[in-house]
C-alpha cells in the first residue's frame, strides 16, 4: 500500500525492523523512489515457489511499453529467499538504480538481477550470498559502477552480459560454486583491486566478443579451476596481477583472442620463504594441493608476455598448444619449476608458433 501511494513525483518509503513474509513481489513502479530499511532487521522474507523476485522494480506497463524509470534507490534491508523462489531483486528498465547496503542471500534465481537497467547503474557495499544463480546479474547496461561489494558462494559471482563501460573495483569473491566474474560481448570495461579467491571453476572469464577491457591488480588466489580465461576477447591487458595456488592455468587465451598484452604479473605458489610452503604437497583435496600455474596459449595471435615472474610452477611457466603466431615473451624471471613432472619442462614451450620472439628472459640450467 505505500509503495502504490508513492506520487508521479517519488517519494522515501521506509520499511520498519521486522519479518515481512511475501508470497508475491513488492513492487516499486514509481521514478524518484527510495525504498529503506532499518538494516538487516528489516527482513524481506520470499516464501514463493513459482520462481517469481521478492522486489520488483518496473513502469506498470513495461511489457507493453518499455517505458524506462528513472533514479530508483534502494537501501538498508535484507532479502532472502529459497530454492523454488526467483531473484531476490528483480529491475528491469530503471536509469540511473543505485543500491547499497542490501544483503541478498538464499535465493533461487540471481541475488540482484539487473536487466536493461541501461543508464548508470551503481551497485556498492552489499553483500550477495548463497544465491543459486549469479549475485549479480547486468544484461544490457552502460557505464556501470560495481564497487564494494562481498559476494560469497553464489553459482556465479557477477555476470556482466551485453554491456559496456563496466567499472568492477574493491570487491571481495569468495568460494563461488562456478565461476567468479563472467563478462561476454562487453568491452570498454576495468576490473581492478579485487579479491577473487576458491572458485570451484574460472576466477574472470571474457567472452563472446569482448574487447578493449583491463584487468588489473586484483588477487586471484586458490582456485580449482583456471585464473583469468581470454576465451574470445581482444586487444585487452591483464597486468599486475596475482595468481597464487591456481591449479589449471593462470591467465588463458584461446584461439579467438588476441591482441593481448601480459604484464607484470606474479604467477607462484604458496611459497613463504626459505624453503617453505603454505600448502604442502599434495592432500586429501584439490583444496590442499599446492599449485602454481603461468600462461597458455591456445591458437592465439599478438601476445605481448614481459616482465612477470613464474616461480613455482607446477609445470612450465609459458606454454602454447595449436598454432600461435606473432608471440613475444620478453624480460621475464622463470624460477622453481616443474615441481608437478617427474623431468624438468622448458621454461617457455611454443611448439610450432610463428613469428615469435624469446629472448633475455632469466631461466635455471636445463629449463
């Protein structure tokens, strides 16, 4: 009732500390709308089991019309949800949406569900948990600020789709049950200062068309699948980054990338010094096994690889497979290698590549 009272011109709906049960969405359908809670007291609780979101952000007539909203703000309250319900929040065409300090946990589609949310979105310091699908779904947003934020063991962690001028900083990925960050056909976009930790799968995937994006100066730590996988993008830079424990592969391109550069990023294992590992060896898991993974190029072509260390690589630092073409690999530092072979690999193995350059890259005797 208060959020249909809400005029043509906006208005603060404020939501009191307490359990509020829906078996339908709330649904904000007004420009100039602030919806707030008391913090985490104030609990939406979405006890619907035919896939539909506990809020709803939309024009009345969106399906008909398309008509967008403007400036709709949300903050201060939680949602959850369970395995039959939809996304916890759910906005489909509003400009200029900001949301901040909204835990959305528990839910059966995405935490925060972001479609044709075209203008501005700005999504900062909530917290995104144990959502079957992604915390954070965008499909089809510009210029889109994602700051802050905690995302902890969704399917996905953020999936950005269709998009462009992604801006993903200061955020902490943990234990994600997939994949940390999914990007596809977006380009123009910056991923950096993020902690992206054990995902059962890949920590940043690129896809599907994506150009003229930097990842940078993020920590990609102790996952079971791969770092940073350049499925198909282009003319992108991955530079100063950290991979550590990464079992498959550090930083990935694949025959439909290229135009990459690879700069100054710590590729190593849970060496601490002298001698001594933080995981030991090989344990009861793919948990407890110390890994450490460098560069594979798969059919790609214009590969810039300067002045990075690999150290403690379970096997080769740099490796291609397939063809490659115009590949430099130039000033790096290869030390303690090999550790998963039963012979010492080469530092640098381009089997078959083409125009490429190796040179004054510091390696051990027999490497």
């Amino acid at each position: 009732e208060a959020l249909d009272a809400v005029p043509a011109g906006g208005a603060l709906v404020k939501l009191p500390p307490g359990k509020f049960e829906l078996t339908e969405p709330l649904h904000v359908h007004t420009e100039d709308t602030r919806l707030e809670g008391a913090g985490t007291a104030t609990h939406l609780i979405n006890k619907n089991e035919k896939g539909e979101p506990a809020l709803l952000l939309r024009a009345k007539d969106y399906a008909k019309s398309k008509k967008k909203l403007w400036r709709v703000q949300l903050g201060n309250f939680r949602i959850s949800g369970n395995p039959k319900s939809g996304d916890g929040l759910l906005a489909e065409g509003i400009n200029e949406i900001f949301i901040q300090g909204v835990s959305v946990d528990h839910n059966g589609g995405h935490g925060i569900n972001l479609v044709h949310c075209t203008e501005d979105p700005r999504v900062s310091d909530n917290l995104l948990t144990y959502n079957a699908q992604a915390g954070l779904n965008i499909q089809a947003g510009h210029d889109i600020v994602v700051n802050a934020n905690q995302f902890e063991e969704n399917q996905d962690g953020l999936r950005c789709i269709d998009s462009f001028n992604l801006t993903m900083n200061g955020n902490n990925l943990d234990d994600h049950l997939r994949h940390g960050v999914v990007i596809e056909n977006t380009y123009g976009s910056v991923l950096s200062g993020n902690m992206i930790e054990e995902c059962n799968g890949t920590a940043i995937i690129l896809d599907r068309d994506c150009y003229g994006i930097t990842i940078s100066a993020n920590v990609i730590a102790h996952e079971l699948g791969g770092g940073v996988d350049l499925r198909d993008a282009w003319g992108c830079a991955v530079s100063a980054n950290t991979f550590t424990i990464v079992h498959q592969f550090g930083v990935r391109a694949g025959k439909d990338s290229g135009r990459i550069a690879i700069t100054g990023n710590a590729f190593c294992n849970s060496h601490i010094g002298n001698g001594v590992r933080r995981v030991e060896g090989k344990g009861k898991t793919l948990w407890h096994n110390d890994e450490g993974t460098g560069v594979v190029l798969n059919e790609t072509k214009d590969v810039v690889i300067t002045g990075n260390t690999f150290t403690g690589m379970s096997r080769e630092g740099v490796k291609s497979t397939g063809k490659c073409e115009r590949i430099i690999v130039l000033g790096n530092i290869f030390h303690d290698l090999s550790r998963r072979s039963d012979k010492k690999l080469p530092a640098v193995d381009l089997p078959g590549a083409l125009n490429t350059i190796v040179k004054d890259n510091l390696k051990p005797p027999g490497h």
